[in-house]
C-alpha cells in the first residue's frame, strides 16, 4: 500500500476517517484503524490531518530508526513520525542521481512552487518556482523541467477532444481526468460512466512520455538511459505512473515520483540552504509554460486554462476577458454557462470528491445539461494534496491553502504568455514531432483508456 496507518502509533480519534471521501478508514473509535485497499484511492488526506505521532522516548513501540527504514524514509529527516503515511521513494531517486549511466530528468507539478518553502521556514504560499529550478539543478539532475509544459499539451489535446465531443454530442458532459484519485474512484465506483472521462493522459503522464521520445531526440540520449522523475503535491501519482498502460514510451514513462514533503527531505539531506538558493530557470524547450499550465495546481485551473484555449480555437477570436472568476472554484460544487460563438457551454468544478456524486447521479438518469466537467479529489484542488507540506494547527490551514492559491494566481498574471495555445514550444512541438492534436501519435502517446475495477469492491 502506497498509504498506511500504522497501528503501533494510531489513537483511533478517526480524524483520517472524517475526511476519506470513500469511507476507506475502517475501525472502532480509541482503536487502531485500517485502509480498505479495495476502496482507498490514494488521495492522502488521512496523510494530511493525522496528528498522532510517535515520540523518541516512547519506549513500547518499534524505535524510530526502524519505522524509518520501514517507510523508506531518509534516517536524516528529524520530523515527527505520524500514524497515516504515504510510503517515500527517496533513496531511488539518490541512487539514480549517484548512477552516472543514467540521465536524469526531473519535472515538477505547479502546486509544489507555493508549498515547498513552507518547509524551509518560509511563508504559508511563498511562491519559489525558480528557486525550486535552482535546487534541482543543485542535486544533479541533468534536465529540470516544468509539468506545466505538460499541462499546456493536456489543454490542446483535451480542448481539441471537448470540442470534437460537442460537436459530435458524444460522450457529454466529458470530465477531466488529470486527477488520478479522482479517475480510479470512477473505476471503482461508477465504471459504467467512463466513456465520460477524457482520454487524455494527466500532465505527468504525457510529461514522461515526451521526455523519453521527443526529448531523448533533441538531447542526443537513448530513452532506455532516461530515469524520469517527478515531484508531485499528490500520494496518487505514485499510483499512476505505476499503471501498467503507462509504458507508450516503450519504457515506463516515469520511473519514481515523490512527493512535496519527500523533496524537502531529500534537500535538507543533501545540505542545500533552499532559503537563500540563488534563483534559477527551468530548462527549455519541456520547461517552457503559461499561465494557463500554472492553473492546474488549483481548482477550477483546469477549467479556466480550457476556455482560454477552447473559446480562441472555436472563434478564431481574442477571449474578451482572460480572467475567468466564474470558473475560480472553492471546496463544492460551482457551475456556469459560458458563451463560446454560438454555443452556450455549460461547465461545472468540483472540488472535494464526496461533492460528484450527484451529478453522476444525474447523468446516470439523464438529468445533465452540462457539457465540461472539472474534479478534483482534494478540497482545494492540487494545492491542499495529500503530498504537500503538513499545516499541523487547524487554524492555519484556511491560510496556507488561500495563499497557495493566490500565489498561483499572482504566477499566471505575471506570465508573459497565458494561454496554453500560445506556448511557442507547445507549437514546435506538434510542428516537428507530434503532427496535430489527436492525431495518430498524440492518441498513441498521450491517451489512454481505462477500465473498471468495480468486482473488486
């Protein structure tokens, strides 16, 4: 299991229980709890409100070294161990970095930037992109790149696919799937709706497939020698680079993922000082983005950076407004109709997983009229995601996730570029390797399909 609770540690206050949107946590109150792997989707929100831990001189339970080695944790990090956690790839991303045959690649999500450096002491939402380019770079990777890249290819391939769906009216409303939490709980518990979500790989997914195709051409490397490695705010992602269909490289697209909280170990391991890093920038041509590919890190993100695309690609016209605030969506439900020509498109964001399933409810009796849907498992989209740092005190965590979410705001309007379309590196892309969004390599490399998973329920 990718998360876990460990029983030694657990209280039974069933707080993990209050906030699993799929009732995985099972247990009695004042005993130790357990994951019902067959209904856990690996969104690690138990991870994130867990405030049980073990203490050094407590001396009834397996001493800290050990439960360390157990958790695949560096024996450097000096953090308190909780009950629920999410198992840490670490030393496989430090033994990649010491392997001179390989060439490392790293990417990272957008989420991670506003998050990171409130391990280092930083404040809540500190906004560090190119400090987060420095230290990577730091540690040795020979290629820092951007998953923002990635999320500006997911919006010509899933804009392209929407409007193909509109206009067909196929298949609607169509759903994000860049979600893994979010696309596994639809395997489990909805699978007969899954023609409904997007084929389109997440960001990370298509990120990793580029890397060891398009980007082993343009830098002289066999793909075979590539170990892709991506920072991510999300305990799914590890779930989902594991997919066995995630392999259309020819090899596994992306090796190891760790998390936010898994990077700061690594940095504090390494002894790099992030607070006063000297800024850097991601590599290019794959760490080029808009500020449209920075919105995926919150909710609604997703949504806005489509109909920035969507509306120019329909019209053939400039969007009258760029900011789309009706879409900038908080733990819920927000709907709206957008006019796109003269098609009226009505959309909904989904924030928080236990918030969807009426509206699955209503496509399942023929009761929707809505054409593009946005989910997200975690209540604030990627930004408050089982990976991130840990905001311990209840009362901060309105603020940290406010300011993580503004900090990405702030990031887009300071891009030179906004629209995903737009990205000249986006455009050389298609030009010189990919052809034309879902064209014959773009469904190879960048699509996929998914299948039920119900019967093990």
């Amino acid at each position: 299991m990718i998360v876990n609770i460990d029983k030694e540690i657990c209280t039974g206050c069933r707080r993990c229980a209050s906030v699993c949107p799929v009732d995985a946590i099972e247990g009695k109150q004042g005993e130790a709890q357990s994951i019902n792997e067959d209904k856990c989707i690996i969104c690690g929100q138990c991870v994130q409100i867990c405030s049980a831990y073990s203490s050094e001189f407590e001396e009834e339970t397996t001493p800290i070294d050990i439960k360390l080695k157990e958790r695949g944790m560096l024996e450097t990090v000096k953090e308190p161990l909780f009950a629920a956690y999410n198992v840490c790839d670490v030393e496989k991303v430090k033994n990649s970095l010491s392997n001179d045959k390989l060439y490392t690649v790293v990417q990272c999500a957008p989420a991670v930037r506003v998050a990171l450096a409130e391990d280092f002491g930083l404040d809540l939402g500190s906004l560090t992109d190119k400090k987060l380019a420095a230290v990577l770079r730091r540690m040795g990777f020979d290629r820092v790149y951007d998953t923002n890249f990635s999320a500006d290819l997911t919006i010509m391939e899933e804009g392209s696919e929407l409007i193909k769906r509109v206009s067909e009216n196929s298949n609607l409303p169509m759903f994000t799937s860049c979600c893994p939490a979010w696309v596994k709980f639809m395997e489990q518990e909805y699978p007969e709706l899954l023609n409904h979500l997007s084929s389109c790989k997440s960001p990370q997914q298509m990120a990793g497939a580029i890397f060891k195709t398009y980007g082993a051409d343009i830098d002289n490397v066999d793909a075979k020698d590539i170990f892709s490695v991506s920072v991510m705010p999300c305990t799914c992602k590890k779930f989902e680079c594991d997919r066995d269909e995630m392999n259309s490289s020819g090899y596994k697209d992306v090796d190891v993922v760790i998390t936010t909280r898994e990077l700061g170990y690594l940095i504090k391991d390494m002894g790099i000082d992030f607070k006063y890093i000297e800024e850097e920038t991601f590599d290019n041509p794959l760490g080029d983005y808009t500020g449209a590919g920075t919105l995926f890190g919150t909710t609604g993100g997703v949504m806005e950076a489509a109909i920035r695309t969507g509306y120019e690609l329909i019209t053939k016209e400039s969007i009258p407004n760029i900011d789309i605030n009706s879409v900038r969506g908080q733990n819920g439900v927000t709907k709206s109709s957008i006019d796109v020509g003269d098609i009226k498109l009505n959309v909904a964001v989904v924030s928080g997983l236990e918030n969807v399933r009426p509206i699955l409810e209503d496509i399942k009796n023929n009761k929707s009229d809505l054409h593009f849907i946005e989910v997200m498992t975690c209540p604030e989209g990627c930004i408050s995601g089982g990976g991130q740092p840990k905001v311990i005190l209840d009362k901060y965590k309105k603020m940290a996730y406010d300011n993580r979410k503004e900090s990405l705001y702030t990031h887009d309007g300071e891009c030179g570029v906004r629209k995903s379309h737009e990205n000249n590196s986006i455009k050389k892309l298609y030009d010189e390797f990919l052809g034309e969004p879902l064209g014959e390599k773009s469904h190879h490399l960048l699509h996929t399909e998914y299948a039920s998973r119900k019967e093990k329920c």
